[in-house]
C-alpha cells in the first residue's frame, strides 16, 4: 500500500488519466466509504471504484435525457420480468474507455485490477436467456444511441445460488444486495400506487356514458431504483429502472399499542414480498398468486411511469404511439394492455375505440415460447380476485374481438375457440399469449424457424387473419460483454490483426476469413484459445478442488436444465464413450473434458434429477482408472453471467442439442461460436442460421428435423424400437436403469427411464441417439487433424457478425419500433434549467 496522503483527498476530480482516477478512488473510500487505506478491506476498494466510474456516468446520463426532451423523439420502452446483466464494473470500463487508465491506478494504490473486478457480485435478476436477452439489447440500444429505458423489478432475492449435496441440486438464497449495489440511485420521489383485489363500482355520467372505478382495493408502493446503462464508446447513457415494493403503511399502530407487534408489521412484510424474490417456485397457489402480483406490480408502476413522463411534453393523449413504444419481453408483462386500457377509460375518460387504437398501436411483442402448453395462462378466478376491472376489459376485449372474426368467418366455432384470449376447456383460464397478440402492432419470433413455426402452428390462426403482424427478428448478443470482455486473450489478436472497429460493427469479423489458412494466425488462435483453457483449469481448481487437463478437448454444454434440451442425450454419449474406453475399443479417442452446467427451477424434479444423474455418472468416469486418461465429466454449479464468462471463451465443442422445433432461438450457441467454438447440433432455433453462415462443413449438424419430428409423432413413434435395436444405447439405458452409477440406490433413476421408454419419449431422445453419436465421430476425427480445426474455428469467429445484437435492435427499430437514433453533444454542464421534472 502507497503511503497515505491527507492532501490526496482534497478535490473529487473527473478526469480519465490516472493521477486523477487515483484521487477519486482516495476521496471516495474516505469521504463515501468512510475509510483510509489502513482500515479500507477489499469490498472497500470495490466500492470506491465503482463510485469512481459511476461518476463519470453521470453527467452524461443526465444529457443523454435532456437531449431526448430536446428533440422530442420517440421513446422505446422495454418491459422484461428479467435482466441479466451480470456484473456491471468492468462493462463500464470497457464501454468509456479507461480501463487501463484504471488498472494503473489501481497499480500505483498496490492493487489489483482483475481481484477487484471478481468481486462485484452478478446482479442476479433473471434466470437465463430472456434475462440476458434483455441485457443485452439494453446494451445495444444504448451503443446505438437509441433513446430506450429498461423496466423490471429489484429482486431483493435473485435467481436461487445452486449448491451439489450428495450430487444433488440445493437451492440456497441468493442476496446479492447484502453488500450495497453501487451501481443504483433510490428514487424516494418516485413512487407510485399499486393495487390489488377489490370491486369495481359502474356508474353513468349526466351523458349517459357508463363508467367505472375500482374501489375497495389494497394499496402497496413501488419505489424507483435507476441504473445507468452506458452504451459503447458513444455518449448516450440510457437508463434501467427497478421497482422496489414499499407498504403504503408501515404498520397498524392500534396493534402495536395492544401489544401484538408481529401482526402490527404484517401488512408491510407482506407488501414488500412482492419484491422479495426473483420468480418463486409456483408450484403452489399461493406462489402463483404472488408471481401474478409481481407482474402487474412492475407493469402499473412502468405505464404510471411513461406516461407521467409523456404528460411532461404532451397534452394529447392521441400523440402516445406517435412518442411512445412499448416492448413486451415474453408474455410476463401483456397484463400492460389491459392496464393502458384501464388507465385510458378510466382515468382520462376517453372511448373504448379511441383507447384501443392507442393502446394497439403502442404495444408489440416478443414470443419466446412454442409450445401451446407452455404458454402463460392464468385463472379467470384469480385474475377476478386479483385484477376485477382488468377482468372486465380482457372480456371486454375478447367480445370485441371474436364478433370481428365472426364476421369474417362465421359459423367457424372451433376458430373462435382457438383465437379467444379465455379458455373454456375445464376451469376457465385468460390466455395471455392471445391476449399479447391480439393487443400488439407486431409480433416478432427470435430466429427464422421459431417465426416461421409461429406463423404456421403456434399463431397460425392469427397469422391468417393478419399476415403482416408476425415479423422475424433473430436474437444477438453483444460483443462488448461476450467477446471483447470476456475474453481478453482472442479479443487482444483480433485488434491486432483486423483493428478495433469490430467491437461495435461485428461484421467486421468477415475480416478474419483472409485468415483462416494462415498456419501462423492458426497456432495464435488456437494459443489463446489454450490460455483460456488454462485459466478455466486453475478457476476449477480454485473453486471446486477438481483438476481438468486444458490439453484436452473441452466440450461444453451450458444453459438451463430442461428435457427438451436434452441434456439426457449428452449423459448417454458420454457412458457411450466410457463404455468403448473400457472395452478398449476408443483408440482413436481425442482425450476430452465434458464441462456441464445449468440451473434447474425448483419445483421442476424431473431436471433436478438429470442433474443428479450428471453427476452420478461424473463421479464413476472420473474414479475409472481405465477411463481417466481419456474422459473426463465435471458439472460446474452456480451457472451465471460471470461463469459462463470464464467457461465460453474456453470452450472447443459446444453442444446445441434440444429437440428440433422446441428451441426460439438460443443466444448461448451464439456466443460460443463467437469464441471459436465448433457447434454440434440440431437443425432448431439459431442454429440453423448460424450453420447457414459458418458453413455445412464448419457445423457438426445431426438428428430429425421439425417436420420429421412431427411427421414421426403424427405416425406413432415407438422408443422400444431403438432401445431394442441399439446395442450400445440399449447398454446405456441398462446401465442407468440397473444402478450401475446409483448402486446405494438402484431404482433411483426410473424415472427418467420410463419416460424415454414406457411414456413415449416426447423428447426424441432415442430417435436422435445414433445420428448424435456418428456427429460425435465426425467432430472427434476433425480434432485430430489440428490444422482443419483451427480453420474451422476461425471460420465460426468470422461468420458471427450478423449474431451481434446491435443488427437485433437496428432491426426492431426499423421493423417494429420506428424509432431513430438521437447522437448527443458533449456536455459537462450540471443544473442547467429544463423544461420537464427529471427522468
């Protein structure tokens, strides 16, 4: 440590060289902190740099807003359950642009850098792709300088932290705030009233026109919490804004005079539950009530939000699609239909047609979702307790809606069936996809065969009545996190070989193909790419005591656990593998490590027993001295944004498997070929336009495809047949089934054998066994002949660009959004007079 300096610490400056950033971090740990360097401990130093950069956020945050009320564009507001955005600090080095300003800083202070980067927290706000979906297109339409803010809720609890006892799965809490966030500003001004339950009370005007109030209803507060999201080297620093759960009372002072102070405090906890916990296990009535409270919570607050913003500059409430887009991530946020109708009706007054033109043409949507029974549905009953006059609208509009089908296809009851947003089968249920749909302009799927299956399955009734609503817009990833910060080893080649452009223009990539022939630019490749190999072996080491060889292939499957991604099928390659070492008939073998993670929600038993299995079979693979030189198994817990930092840029193989037809798109294939990874996968969501790009031979493509799967189902498929005709896969499924990897408990995996083979195998695990394993034969054979692997991988690099999520929001601001992007003069001005009451 430097020797303390009391003059160090008499300006807070704002300058990017590193004298100055090293008397920042000085005024910040003394004077925010309330530390000196004798008694500051790590955390401290954390802190006071985030502080440090966040400073040099601000000011352009607040001209990024004030140019938008300048020039009076048009305002993209994206509403998602989720936003992954993992860890925060680094990303804004790198985006403004002193990180290495920062590092020698930090140097000169007898830190280090890279310690302090590991340990900020993940802001654990989502569970997997959509969240990070989110996050990423927040990026991108900050890097384009689009005017666009972000609206979710600040889990207090994320996603769960995942724990292995026994091999098994063990959810622990995940309180991610418990150390401060740094990144946030409390809005206490910013505060709006949410309610619940109730009745509505109709009444007539002196005009005749009925009308309607909701009374009666509990009330609970949702507070703002904002986060600036700095785009790449521009100046626009968008905004991400959480809602937080208050009480609108803090507790009942006549039962705390009674002396019954827990039940005086109730009221409170209970309202600030709403915020508590990122997606609870719903298993339960109660936890289903509570993920429905969650959704309307955020959406209320974001509409009341919006417009108390539009209201600023506008007077008419005719010019809201004209200034106003809204952005439905999934299905979790359409209650905000329902409820921009409400607030229309009842508030402004205005007519049920003027109201739902506004509403229709403000609104748009983004499917993630294919399958009919997984799509979000809700009891009439509890959305009746819950929501009663949002109830009455969606009736409302179902009416409205079904007598224009009827029109135009009379005596059609079974298409009035499929189209209605209410579901007659059984206990009545609101479907929210229809409801989505039917109250959007546009409808867009995440990649060109999820869309086209929209088109022609999932909506293809509302397809007929509209074919110019559903509109394909792929899903990206952005490179700034994925490429250039994840991975500093190939990101350091590429800008010395092709420049620095890429990192905000992907396409640029298509540079690299001049390349991937070069026997020199090949052994640099496939140099960082062992670096990063290296640095996954002492990270495994470090924190799990596992040792892993970064001279083997290392081939990756990572992403949530879930049947139709078929992680199944990988634990059967791998015994196939293992049986063949034993056999002595695997000479040929590229010695490999299989790396696996995921999460599995909590009341999903079927993944938690996939992922016991996993391990089950790791821990006999990895103790078989007769396997051990060739294959190895290890399930990395706790996936996050942060691991899969340390695990893609590593990876050789990347496994895209699920079930062709099931999968919208998938990002996780993306940003593993973006690293040099070679895909092995199905023809399903993005794959299949990522092998368009990379190329037939650089793709290790495999197994039935959408339509023959359909076909094959509509036929009557038979799993025996290829557990009875398959020597080898009818020995691993014995195997399995006979406790071989469970011998303190034989019969512990028979459920996951009758599924593949007594209830039918919805996931055509076994139709795709063979196809997977002759993919694996192939893609062993290439890894042999290190020259062509290396030109694959350069050749999977270079084909990236149109995966980059800027080209995703470019494309939703032309196809769907209609808006421009708003460039922003440097201004260091603070407290300059406006004309609106802040953001």
């Amino acid at each position: 440590m430097s020797e303390f300096d009391p003059d160090a610490f008499e300006h807070d400056y704002r300058g990017t060289d590193p004298d100055e950033i090293q008397r920042s971090i000085n005024n910040r740990l003394v004077y925010t902190i309330g530390k000196d360097p004798y008694t500051a401990v790590d955390h401290d130093w954390l802190n006071a740099l985030s502080y440090v950069v966040r400073d040099r956020l601000i000011e352009r945050w607040m001209e990024t807003h004030r140019s938008y009320y300048r020039s009076g564009t048009k305002r993209i507001y994206y509403l998602s359950l989720e936003f992954l955005v993992g860890r925060s600090l680094n990303n804004a080095l790198l985006n403004i642009g002193f990180r290495d300003s920062c590092e020698e800083a930090l140097k000169r202070l007898g830190l280090d850098l890279e310690e302090i980067l590991g340990m900020e927290h993940d802001a654990a706000l989502g569970n997997g792709g959509l969240g990070r979906l989110a996050a990423c297109i927040l990026d991108s339409i900050a890097t384009l300088d689009l005017p666009g803010t972000g609206y979710g809720i600040r889990y207090e609890y994320g996603m769960f932290r995942q724990a292995l006892e026994e091999n098994q799965q063990v959810e622990l809490p995940e309180s991610w705030l418990k150390a401060g966030n740094p990144w946030e500003f409390p809005r206490p001004e910013v505060v709006y009233k949410i309610h619940f339950g109730g009745r509505v009370m109709e009444y007539q005007d002196k005009k005749g026109r009925r009308h309607h109030d909701w009374i009666d209803a509990e009330e609970v507060l949702a507070m703002a919490y904002d986060t600036p999201i700095p785009g790449y080297h521009t100046e626009t620093v968008n905004n991400l804004r959480l809602w937080s759960a208050r009480a609108s009372h803090d507790f009942d002072l006549a039962c705390f005079n009674r002396g019954n102070y827990l039940k005086a405090v109730e009221e409170k906890a209970y309202s600030e539950n709403l915020s508590k916990v990122l997606y609870p296990d719903d298993r339960a009535s109660a936890n289903q009530e509570l993920r429905l409270r969650q959704q309307y919570f955020f959406v209320s607050a974001s509409l009341q939000d919006i417009l108390r913003r539009f209201l600023q500059q506008y007077e008419s409430l005719r010019q809201i699609p004209e200034h106003i887009t809204i952005q439905l991530n999934d299905t979790h946020p359409s209650i905000a239909i329902p409820e921009l109708m409400r607030i229309l009706l009842d508030k402004y007054k205005l007519e049920w047609q003027q109201a739902w033109k506004i509403t229709q043409k403000t609104f748009n949507y983004t499917n993630h979702t294919l399958l009919p029974e997984a799509l979000e549905s809700w009891p009439v009953e509890l959305m009746e307790r819950l929501l009663p006059r949002h109830m009455q609208i969606i009736f409302e509009i179902n009416r409205r809606f079904l007598l224009t089908v009827t029109h135009l296809y009379p005596n059609d009851m079974e298409l009035l069936k499929r189209l209605s947003i209410i579901d007659e089968e059984g206990a009545r249920r609101v479907r929210m996809a229809n409801l989505a749909v039917i109250g959007s302009r546009r409808v867009n799927g995440v990649s060109q065969l999820h869309t086209d299956l929209l088109r022609q399955q999932t909506f293809a009734d509302f397809h007929r009545l509209d074919p110019e609503r559903i509109v394909n817009i792929t899903n990206g990833i952005t490179p700034r996190r994925w490429l250039n910060e994840a991975n500093h080893n190939l990101s350091g080649l590429l800008r010395n070989v092709i420049g620095h452009d890429w990192v905000k223009d992907l396409s640029q990539l298509e540079r690299l193909r001049a390349y991937a022939n070069d026997s020199e630019f090949q052994q640099r490749f496939m140099l960082a790419k062992r670096a990063n190999k290296a640095r996954l072996a002492d990270l495994t080491m470090l924190h799990l005591g596992s040792t892993i060889d970064p001279y083997t292939l290392f081939d990756v499957q990572v992403k949530r656990i879930h049947e139709y991604k078929r992680q199944l099928l990988n634990v059967l390659r791998v015994i196939t593998l293992y049986n063949r070492i034993c056999d002595g008939i695997a000479p040929d073998l590229v010695p490999r490590t299989i790396l696996l993670g995921g999460k599995a929600a909590p009341g999903y038993l079927m993944a938690k027993l996939i992922i016991r299995l996993i391990n089950d079979v790791a821990a006999v693979i990895n103790n078989d001295p007769k396997s051990a030189p060739q294959l190895k198994m290890l399930f990395i817990p706790n996936y996050d944004v942060s691991t899969a930092c340390d695990i893609i840029p590593a990876a050789d193989l990347s496994q895209q498997i699920s079930t062709a037809g099931m999968e919208a798109s998938g990002t996780g294939n993306m940003k593993l070929a973006l690293n040099g990874a070679l895909t092995m996968g199905t023809l399903d969501g993005a794959n299949i336009e990522i092998r368009e790009q990379v190329g037939e031979e650089n793709f290790f493509c495999f197994g039935l495809t959408a339509d023959e799967i359909a076909r094959k189902r509509q036929n009557g498929y038979d799993p025996r047949l290829h557990h009875e005709q398959d020597a080898e896969l009818k020995r691993a499924l014995d195997m399995i089934d006979q406790g071989y990897f469970s011998p303190t408990n034989p019969n512990r995996y028979k459920a996951i054998l009758r599924s593949l083979i007594d209830d039918g195998d919805h996931f055509m695990v076994l139709a795709d066994y063979r196809a997977y394993i002759q993919s694996d034969e192939r893609a062993n054979a290439l890894y042999r002949d290190k020259a062509a692997w290396a030109r694959a991988a350069i050749l999977n690099t270079a084909a990236m660009g149109s995966f980059s999520c800027d080209r995703t929001v470019n494309d939703y601001a032309r196809l769907v959004w209609g808006a421009v992007p708003i460039p922003h003069r440097k201004s260091r001005r603070i407290g300059r007079k406006s004309n609106h009451r802040g953001e």
